[in-house]
C-alpha cells in the first residue's frame, strides 16, 4: 500500500527505552530467542517474586498517593500500541459506553493516561479505571472533557507492512500481514531469528511504520493529529518519523488571532506538505491546498481561455487572499475554467491605496476587468478601476439596504451558494431581493468545527440569522447558531 504510515501511533518515539533503540534488529531479536530459553525460567521467577516484594514494600511505606502510569517508557509502550483515528486511535470523547478504551486526563497531575471506561455516573462524569495505576488510585471520575475515546484501527489488508508486537517478548517487530482470522491478523516476521515464522497479533499491537523523511513530497496531503501548540504554530504528527511545523499563517487564508481557538492537541487535521529543509531533516505543514514553498506547489492554472478576452469586459470574482501589494482574485469563466489573477494594489480604486485590507477581504465578491495575460509566466493581471477615464473603484457592491432592518434573532431561510475553508457563504431573500453573506466556520454549529465541508454542501438549505449587515462594503454576516 502506497499510504503505509500515513498515521502513525501514539507516542511512537516512546515506545523503547533508550537502550532498546539503540539495540539493533539482530540484537532484539537474540533478545526475543534468549527469553524464549527454558533455562531462564528460574531465573526469570526470582526477579518477578522480588520485584514483587519490593513494590509491596514500597506500597506500604508510602502514605502519598501516586498519579496513574507515572513510568514514561510504560506510559509510551502502552500508548504506542494504539493507532490515531483515521486509522484507528484518539477522537473526542463522544457516545461513550462502559468498555470503552480510552486515553482519559488524570485530575491528579493534569497528565493524559490509558484507561477503560467503568462506570457512567449520574453527574455525567466517567468512572475511568486505570491501565496502570503504578500504586495510585485505580480509578478517577473524569468529566467528558477530560476523555478521549480510542478507535482500534482493524482495516489492515494481506500484503501490508507493519509493524507489531511479538507475543512472547513485547517488543515491536517489522513483518507482513499474510492472513486475516477473527479479530486478529496473522503476522509474517521480516527476520524471526530461530523463533516462529508467523504470530497471530491483536490489532491494538499493530501498527503501520513510520514514513521516511525522504518520501515525503511537497505538495502531498496528509491527515495528522495536533501533538501540541503553540503561539507561534502547532506540531502536528502525520505519522512521518518527526513532527511537522504547522504555522499560524498557513492554518487559514484568513488571518489567526488566536491559535488556540482554532487548534487543540488531538484535533485531527487535513495537511499539506508545505516545504522541507533537507540539510536538517524538517518538514512544514500547512492547512491552505497549494501554499507551499517548494518547488511541488499546485499545477498552474491553464490561462489559455482567458488570453484573448477583451480588457473591457467585466468578470465577477471571490478575493482568495490579500498581501501587501494587492489581492488575488479567482475568476471563473461561464464555461467552467477558473485561475486566480493578481489586482494590483494601484489598481484596486481611483486614488491611494494605503492598506489592502481596508478596501477587500478574502471571499467578498469583485468586479473586475483582465487587463493582460502572460501565457509564458502564467501571470495574469487584473483591475477593479474602469480603466478609460472615469470611475472610483468598480466593484458594484450588492445593496444590502433590505437586510439592515432583519432583527438578529429572526431566523430566515437561505441556500448554500459557495464553500471556503473559512466558512460557506449562503444566498438569503429580504424584500424581495437576494445577497450572499458568509457564516463563518465559527458560526456553523456550537462546538468546533474541523471542516466546512463536513458540515455543509453547496445547495443545501440552512436556517441563518442576520447578525450585521455592512452596507457600505457590501458585506453580511450570518449565524447558523443560536442567540447567545
């Protein structure tokens, strides 16, 4: 499968102790052979039956409760064996049930541990029981906040590489599937070194092998998991061998004030490969499809169609994104081909143009004009002024006049014109007279929202509230939520 590793497990740099990552296969694997040896067994009991001892003996010393799984390496094992929820792991914790594995917040020190789920409470709460407690209690209440419900990936299929866990030593082999039995996957071991050719593996101890640094191409999408954020950006795993960079700038087309109310750790996120630094083996992530800085952006649009349309000829365009020097525009032809065009910002209005961003904003619907074509750069210009004497800005705003008088609380019905990783833009009916306003992702439902499109489709009918109406930039926001 060419998507091998396209999610990797949790924690999966903690699955091993230092030492056994710097042991090598081979190593492992003698490793593997030599507690199989029957001469060990006594050996093996008298370290279990002191360690044993020792822990009671600990246990009855100590008067301070301990937090649950407080060893990293048996933490990151356990964790390690579960894969992310594209194929299999952590989602929000939702619909749970008494059963349910899960990976639950520990109230005492704030830390995020492997758990089951016990009982349901009457407040609420979740009675989670630990995985291992490590002489702390065994079970907490947790609110659903605190809770993430884990999903066994099981859709393995014959052929594919992975990585498991051998059933007599616990460590994690390479192998290949070769057989798929009730519930479990048969396992074809890459070396078995004197031990079994195949083992029968649970698929909570499987998991798909890391993508290497090299075969990661700019351009490529990916869906990860936020491993933590940031001021600056988030770290979002894609189940390559290291974390990649997510950005703000590149979270949205629009700008991001706050981080974190756009990003949480655990979210599950859509991701491109931005750009790589090769003499340091680092990746960049972004969430906007083609702004990359490598050299695998998005193939340029065909401008062929719009080469020989005559530069007094007005076209309606969606602003896609603004920068300093002017704004980018998408125009779409009446037969279907489209291409974006750069509005330079001395062409934006008669007169000065101190800031772009006071005159467009990214989605607002333009009138504009293309001035010229370079087939050879794959450049296209445009104007929003009339261009032969006269005008002051041609962008015939729609008359939002019908829609100021619309109370905020006063739900009306509209359509789904258009969709936007920002938001979706839907056509309402006041007085007998259309307009678009964007509802943005915010206002889509109660909750976040990762996708647009996973909530919405262009065509649907939605119920909107007018929340304000700007008549002079020709601007409405709507709101699919309830009133605060």
């Amino acid at each position: 499968s060419s998507n091998f590793g396209s999610i990797r497990p949790l924690e999966h740099n903690f699955g091993e102790t230092p030492q056994e990552k710097k042991a090598s296969a081979s190593d492992k694997m003698a490793l593997r052979a030599s507690k199989r040896s029957a001469g060990l067994l006594p050996l093996l009991l008298l370290v279990a039956l002191s360690y044993a001892f020792s822990t009671l003996t600990f246990v009855s010393l100590s008067t301070a409760p301990r937090r649950p799984a407080t060893s990293r390496v048996a933490q990151g094992r356990e964790r390690s064996r579960v894969a992310l929820a594209a194929r299999g792991g952590e989602e929000n914790g939702e619909k749970l049930a008494v059963g349910d594995v899960v990976s639950a917040l520990c109230p005492d020190d704030d830390q995020w541990y492997p758990g089951t789920i016990e009982k349901i409470n009457d407040d609420s709460t979740f009675c989670v029981k630990w995985d291992d407690p490590e002489g702390g209690p065994e079970t907490h209440d947790v609110p659903l906040d605190g809770i993430r419900k884990i999903v066994i990936f099981k859709d393995y299929k014959v052929g594919e590489k992975v990585e498991a866990v051998f059933p007599d030593d616990g460590y994690w082999y390479p192998g290949e599937v070769t057989k798929i039995g009730d519930g479990k996957f048969t396992v074809k071991w890459e070396d078995p070194d004197g031990g079994p050719e195949e083992s029968e593996v649970d698929p909570k101890e499987m998991k798909y092998p890391p993508i290497p640094y090299d075969q990661l191409a700019v351009g490529q999408k990916y869906q990860g998991t936020v491993k933590s954020v940031l001021d600056f950006g988030a770290f979002v795993d894609i189940g390559a061998e290291s974390d990649g960079l997510l950005h703000i700038s590149r979270i949205s087309q629009e700008r991001i004030e706050n981080i974190y109310d756009v990003l949480s750790e655990g979210q599950q996120v859509d991701v491109w490969i931005a750009g790589k630094r090769e003499d340091e083996g680092k990746y960049g992530l972004t969430m906007v499809e083609g702004l990359t800085d490598g050299p695998a952006r998005r193939a340029p649009a065909d401008l062929t169609p719009f080469a020989d349309l005559p530069s007094d000829e007005w076209f309606t365009g969606v602003v896609a994104r603004t920068a300093p020097f002017g704004a980018f525009v998408t125009v779409t032809l009446e037969d279907g081909a489209t291409a974006d065009g750069l509005v330079h910002v001395s062409k934006i209005k008669d007169g000065f143009v101190d800031n772009v961003d006071d005159e467009v904003s990214v989605g607002q619907d333009v009138k504009v004009r293309i001035e010229s074509v370079d087939l050879d750069s794959n450049r296209m210009s445009l104007s929003m002024r009339e261009g032969f004497g006269g005008g002051g800005g041609f962008r015939e705003p729609v008359d939002l006049t019908p829609f100021e008088s619309v109370s905020p609380d006063t739900w009306v019905n509209g359509k789904v014109a258009r969709l936007a990783p920002f938001g979706a833009f839907v056509t309402v009916t006041a007085e007998g007279k259309s307009a678009d306003g964007l509802v943005h992702i915010t206002q889509i439902r109660d909750g976040f929202v990762e996708s647009v499109e996973d909530e919405l489709s262009v065509g649907q009918e939605v119920e909107v509230r007018i929340e304000s109406v700007d008549v002079d930039s020709g601007k409405m926001s709507l709101s699919m939520k309830q009133p605060e």
